[in-house]
C-alpha cells in the first residue's frame, strides 16, 4: 500500500541479514537497525554534520555515515 502512495518505508530494527533478505524480497529500500550500526552518541551525530554538511540531509532527508566498530 505505501509503494502504491509514493510513500518512503523505513523498516526497523533489522539485526540480521535474513530480515534483509526478506525485506528485499517484499520491496523495502530502506532499513534501519543493529545490522547496519548501534546506537551512535550525539556528538558523533553532531560531528557528522558539521562533516557533511546540514544541505546533504535537507536535500536527502537522511544521511548515510558508514557503521562505527566499538573499539572497547
């Protein structure tokens, strides 16, 4: 129903690859969850930006940082 509105699907949650997989296979283009990164601090958030710059996700509406290794 929501392809049929034009609508973005964000799945979420997602922790392992068999859920991609699935996910793929009913059209979801957009996931988010444990598979792709853990929970990220603020500042982490707020370094990105001022990185990227707050035009790359007024423009997108998201913005796509690779997954950081905790290093503990």
């Amino acid at each position: 129903m929501a392809l049929n509105l034009e609508l973005k699907v964000v799945a979420e949650g997602i922790e392992n690859k068999e859920q991609l997989d699935l996910l793929r296979t009913l059209g979801v283009k957009h996931i988010q969850g444990y598979l792709i990164s853990r929970s990220q601090r603020s500042n982490f958030i707020g370094e990105k930006i001022f990185e990227h710059g707050i035009n790359h996700i007024a423009h997108s509406g998201t913005s796509r940082w690779p997954p950081q290794i905790n290093q503990s």
